[in-house]
C-alpha cells in the first residue's frame, strides 16, 4: 500500500487474512508501525524502527530496462537534434510549493542562459500539476531557443526524454521527479520554486550534500555520481521477508 487513502484497506486485508497476508507500506502512514510487516519511508521522514526501511527518496518506475527500451522508442525523434540535450522536467504548485507565471518567466530566463552557453537542445515536459497558463509562460519564455516541449497531447515522452539526456534540469517540487532523474546517473540540477517544507529541505539538502544533485542557477557544470537504486533494493528486502516469514 502507499498513501493515506490505501492505509484502511491494507490493514482490513491483513487482518482478514488472519495472519497469511504480507503488509508493505510506502511513505508513512502517521498510525503505529507495528500494524505493518514493512514500512518504507524516506531519509527525510525521520522516521525509524525494526519494521523500517529509510530510503534515499521515492520509489520510482525508472529501471535500466525501461530507460533502455525508451531509449530506442524516441531514437528516431531525438538522435537528429543537436546535443547536448538537456531534458527540462517541469512540476507545479503543491501543498508547500507554488509555481506562477512570474517564477516560470524566470526559469524560462535561466534555461535560455544555460542553452545559449551549452548548446544543444531543451526538451521539456511539463507535468499534469504545471497548468496551461504556466506551460503558455515558458513557451513565450522559450521562443527563440531550440526547445521541444510537450504539448500534453500523445503519449507523454517523459522515458525517452530520460533516456537521452545529457543533463536534467528538474523543479523542486516532487521528490519522486527528483529521485527518477537521480536514477540515470546523469547531472541533475535542481530549480528551487517558491515554498518548500523542512522534509523537501532536507531531501534536498542530502542530495547536493552526497554530490548528487546541484542547484539550478543557470550556470552549466558537470559533474559524476553512483546513481541509487532504491527501488530495486526494496523490492529485494520485500523478497526475503516474505520468504523468512512464510
């Protein structure tokens, strides 16, 4: 189970199940852990105990595999244009982060900088949380610049746009957008919005702490890091209680 709404269900189906059912649960679930089997909650939650898993950031659907088979689904589209390619992964407001048109100016500012010093090309999509007078503000902002931004319309080219990055440039608002560009092993920067939380902060924190991730300024840099594979580990731990448990 994962999230608030998932909590009840998770827990009538273990008791139901008089004892037979494994309970996993991801992100923390505010009520006693020991309800659960497993809980699995990130370094910023600060949270711990015998039945906690602390990860890095989220779990995510980004694999190799995945990256790989998006990788030649998008080559046709991609290979021409010219590299580097910066992939732009663009979030929105939330509960403790606000995205207006005013900090969209001037990310669109920034990244035009940045590609005019690099080279190469932007491809940016934008997420369901950017709203279409945002995604209108960083098309005026981009205009002129050799940029691909999804129009919302298709398939979502969010793998392939992974896949071929050089660099991700990601907003701050979403951890699981963060952890997944983290998952490619390639330089991540990250553009701070308006707001945040003491959790966002210290997700953060720890990412440009560990050589992971770097602000996002506007100024190019390069740099290498041992991508984390969260989910992969989890998944493994999952495994083997359930078999020590059976």
């Amino acid at each position: 189970s994962c999230g608030h709404k998932s909590i009840g269900p998770a827990l009538e189906i273990k008791r139901a199940s008089g004892g037979h059912s494994f309970c996993a649960h991801i992100q923390n679930p505010h009520v006693r852990l020991s309800a659960f089997d497993l809980v699995v909650v990130g370094i910023h939650d600060d949270l711990d105990g015998d039945n906690v898993i602390v990860t890095k950031g989220a779990i995510h659907r980004v694999t190799p595999e995945r990256l790989q088979a998006a990788a030649e689904e998008y080559k046709s589209l991609l290979s021409k244009m010219p590299r580097p390619l910066i992939t732009v992964l663009v979030g929105g407001s939330n509960r403790v982060y606000s995205l207006s048109p005013k900090t969209v100016a001037d990310f669109a500012c920034k990244l035009a900088g940045f590609i005019e010093v690099i080279g190469g090309t932007l491809l940016v999509t934008p997420s369901r949380r950017t709203g279409a007078t945002n995604v209108a503000a960083l098309q005026a902002g981009l205009q002129g610049c050799r940029a691909e931004i999804w129009d919302g319309t298709g398939g979502n080219p969010y793998f392939g746009y992974l896949a071929h990055a050089d660099q991700i440039i990601v907003t701050s608002d979403s951890v699981s957008m963060v952890s997944e560009a983290c998952a490619t092993g390639k330089p991540v920067y990250v553009f701070d919005l308006p707001g945040g939380s003491v959790k966002f902060r210290k997700f953060h924190q720890m990412l440009r702490k560990e050589g992971i991730t770097r602000p996002f300024t506007g100024e190019p840099c390069d740099w290498c890091y041992a991508p984390f594979d969260d989910t992969a580990y989890v998944a493994a731990e999952i495994c083997r209680l359930m078999a020590r448990s059976a």
